[in-house]
C-alpha cells in the first residue's frame, strides 16, 4: 500500500472544516505524528481532513455512465463514447482508482484518529467526551470505506472467502506491502468497529455539531450495519438494524420542497432524509471536483454543455411514453423534475428522431445546485454552488426492509416496504406494487432503487448485488445505445451480462506498481 498511504497527515497543512471556518496549521517545525497530534483539537482536524479525503465524484459519475443512468448528450465530445459508456473496463480507468484512492486516504487519517485517540490525556470531562467521539466517528468512517471497496472489489461480497481489498485495521506505514484481505475479515472488522461506535456514542451525551449529518453519528453506524449485512445477504440482521434507523429518523421527505432542498440546496431540514453527507466547501469550488460538472462543461441545463444526460429507459421509468412530452406537469413522481432539468426537450417521437441527440435532450439536474430559494424545479446559472455528497438517506433503509421481507418470503411486506418511499415521493398516493413471485418482488426493488438513487453512485452495486436474483442487467433504449457509437467503427456494444467479470473492479494499476503483495481480480 506504500503508494496509496504514502501521503501522511503532515502534509495536510491548510484544512477546512465542516463549518466552514479554515483550521489552523499542525504545530509548525512538526517533524512527526506524535508531536503533531498532542490535543483534541488537534484530532479534531485530523478527522476533518478524514471527511474532505473521501469525497470524490468519480463514483457517482462513472456509475451512471457504465450502468444505465446516464445517456450520450447533444454537447458530447467523445466523452465515454469509447470507454465507460461501451463497457471498457481497466486498471487505469478514472472511476475504480478514485473509489479506491478516495477510501484508502480517507482510511489514513481515521486510523490516526483511533490511534492518538487512545494516546491523548484529556484536559476535563467535556474534553475527553469529545476524544470519545471523535474516536467514534473515526471507527464508524472506517467502517464506511471497508464496505465500499468490498463492495467494488470484491467479486463475491457474500462469500468470506472470497478476496476483497487491503485491510486497513490500523496505520499502515508507506513501506509496508499489504496483500488482500477476504471478506471474512472485512465483515468481522466492520461490524467490530460499528459495535464499538454504538458502545462509545452511546456513553456521551447528544452531538452539539449545527449539522450533525456532516459527521459520523450512532445513527449512520447503525445504517452501516444494515448496509454491511444486506450485501452479505444476511437478511434477517440487515433489517434488524434498518428498522433500528427507520424508528430513529430521520423522516422521508415528502414534498417536492423537501426533496429538491437535499439535493439543490443542502440547507433541508434538520432530521430530514439525510443520515450523512460529504461537506463541500467554498474552498474546494471548483469544475474540476464540482458533481455536476461530471456530466456537463459547464452547468446542468441545455446551455451548459452537457456531454452526458438522463439515459432514455431511465426517463421512460418515470414518465411514460403515453404521458410524454407533457411529462414535467403531469407525473406524480416529482423525483423526475429533481433528477431532469425543466430545460430539456422532450421528443414526441424519440425512437423515430431524425436525429435523436438533437430532439431528444434530457438533461441531468440533480446535483445542480441553487444559490438561493427552494423552488420545486430550479436549475443553477453559474457553478455559485457546490453540492454535498449524499452518503446514506433513510430510504435506503426502506429499501433494505424491503429487501428482507423478499429473503423471508413475505412479498406484501416487502411492497409495503416500497410503498412507504413510493408514496412519500408521489404527489397522489400510489398503488402498493403487487408481485407474482420473488424474481418480481426484485426486479421492482431494483427499479425503485433505480430512481430513487439516481446520479448517487448505486446502480453499479446493486445490480451486481440483485440483478441475478431479478434476472435483469443494464436497461438502455435502443436509442442509447445508437448514439453511442456514431462516427466510431464496431457498432452498437453487446449488452454487459450479469456474470460479466467486470462486475468487479480491477485494482488500480498504481496500486499494482506499488504494491508487490496485491493480486489483481480474474479478467483483467
């Protein structure tokens, strides 16, 4: 791992919070750790920085570009055309070295965290609540990494002895060459640290932070356990503990409002939908590191340049054919005015365009971003805005329960389940869905995940998680697929199978340079 951990907290020497306010510098002439680290405020910074390391947009975007979230956009330049979107997959693709750079930076700092927490001799009792703390956030975030990349590396999350990724149960110095650990040892270490978060948050007193969802908290570790045994497939524990969240809060949004106010403004309510998220500052504003800027030049509206937009089987799943192009005014869904933007054209016959990347413009809203107001359906003018990162909402852990109630053969629990999200995000309550069979059951909780987390960074795991148990693999109009492959020589791509080898992530070729000890994962 020397390449991955060779960048250590020294030289983080300009950090920004989660409030805002910039940090000061580590204590000048530092020459080590245990000399940097000496008080809580000092943890306190470190586990900052443990915060601003993992985020990244690659997830989000190379997800939605290699599934079926996103489509070729009227302003495309090649992005994609010829990679991602075609199902080119390698050790130097963007989206699998970020997901793994993002977690293993991430991983560095938190484990300092749990290290100095230890080592520090509080001043006062609020003092040593707060090392309790951080130590808990600490351990809950390396819990939050350990799941992502056995989620992506490993090639078969529910079996232990399949390999996942390097075991990062401590620091791990620049010079040490860790080989894979298997998902035996993840889980154990997961739900190891979560019990000992639960343990720690629950003997201090209540969070004072003015936004608790920047941080790690008992209740994001108890999602985690839910989150870590539905990927197992341990079913009757996953929604033990999704239960657990859902009687905890926060609630579902269930306006328009509320809903567009997560993902444009990040200023919702307090205990609504949001379990955690990645803070983005005014500091790190930038196109280069902006979500929306994954899929557009520019901004996310048709005069912003996008290269990429809402994929065509994605809309039609929202917005019928039948009811299109009045679409925006009449489906009840108003997650389809959060997900696409009111500057799109809609084509009253996309399958028969003339030229369908022209006529048929359905472009990516959410993200998007507004300086000010919470209107149902607003678009950005400039890149004024920075979205956070949306970690784990509370539907997930609706959708697990649903997930669960499948396993148990109970098909009205797991549509009730679906219900509680379905109507929370329609305007008009909606039917409960009604399944045949369990194959049915799937497919619907995969649909609903599907738009529910659409542009979130989902699509890649939970079909490689569900899509055999639905009998389904990436959904893309015909249309898609055509305008993907203009002016490049093969033809359309063949549709990726769900046994495909690339549902797993190949290990990053820098690690492998660096890593004399890593094994790379079959197929690549």
């Amino acid at each position: 791992m020397k390449n991955t951990f060779k960048l250590l907290i020294l030289s983080s020497l300009f950090l920004v919070s989660c409030d805002d306010n910039l940090l000061e510098p580590f204590t000048p002439g530092a020459l080590t750790e245990e000399v940097a680290v000496q008080t809580s405020g000092d943890l306190q910074r470190l586990m900052n920085v443990s915060y601003q390391q993992l985020f990244g947009r690659e997830e989000a975007v190379f997800t939605s570009v290699f599934t079926d979230e996103a489509g070729i956009g009227f302003a495309n330049g090649g992005q994609g055309r010829s990679a991602e979107f075609i199902f080119v997959l390698n050790n130097g693709t963007a989206g699998p070295n970020d997901i793994w750079d993002t977690s293993y930076y991430s991983l560095a700092r938190a484990n300092r965290v749990i290290k100095f927490a230890d080592l520090l001799t509080p001043v006062d009792p609020a003092d040593a609540e707060l090392i309790k703390r951080l130590k808990a956030e600490a351990l809950t975030l390396r819990a939050v990494c350990h799941i992502r990349l056995m989620s992506y590396f490993s090639p078969d999350p529910k079996n232990d002895g399949a390999l996942a990724a390097v075991l990062a149960d401590g620091v791990i110095t620049s010079s040490e060459t860790r080989a894979r650990s298997t998902n035996g040892a993840f889980y154990a270490l997961i739900h190891s640290d979560l019990d000992a978060a639960i343990a720690l948050f629950n003997s201090i007193g209540p969070s004072t932070y003015p936004n608790a969802t920047y941080y790690a908290s008992k209740n994001l570790a108890t999602a985690m356990k839910a989150r870590a045994y539905a990927l197992k497939g341990d079913y009757p524990n996953a929604e033990i503990f999704a239960n657990q969240t859902i009687a905890a809060g926060p609630a579902l949004a269930t306006t328009p409002a509320q809903y567009n106010q997560v993902f444009f403004t990040d200023n919702e309510a307090a205990n609504v939908e949001v379990i955690f998220r990645l803070r983005r500052t005014v500091q790190q504003n930038s196109q280069a590191t902006n979500i929306h800027n994954g899929w557009c030049s520019i901004r996310p509206n048709a005069a912003g340049s996008p290269f990429y937009e809402v994929s065509r089987s994605l809309f039609n799943l929202m917005a019928p054919p039948a009811t299109q192009p009045a679409a925006f005014s009449t489906v009840s869904d108003y997650r389809l005015r959060t997900i696409v933007a009111p500057s799109s054209l809609v084509s009253t016959d996309y399958a028969n365009a003339a030229n369908y990347l022209l006529d048929d413009r359905l472009i990516i809203n959410k993200h998007g971003g507004v300086l000010t107001g919470t209107s149902t359906w607003a678009s950005t003018a400039t890149n004024g805005n920075n979205n956070d990162l949306k970690v784990c909402r509370i539907s997930e852990m609706y959708m697990i329960k649903a997930e669960a109630r499948v396993a148990a053969g109970d098909l009205p629990g797991a549509a009730a389940a679906l219900e509680t999200v379905i109507d929370a995000r329609n305007t008009v309550n909606q039917p409960p869905p009604s399944f045949a069979n369990a194959t049915d059951a799937w497919k619907e909780i995969l649909k609903q995940r599907r738009i529910e987390f659409a542009f979130e960074g989902y699509r890649y795991v939970d079909l490689k998680r569900l899509g055999a148990l639905a009998g389904v693999t990436i959904d893309r109009d015909p249309q898609d697929y055509s305008s993907a492959t203009t002016n490049y020589p093969g033809g359309n791509p063949v549709n990726l199978p769900i046994t495909s080898f690339k549902w797993t992530l190949p290990i990053p070729i820098s690690e492998i340079n660096a890593n004399t000890g890593i094994q790379q994962n079959p197929g690549y």
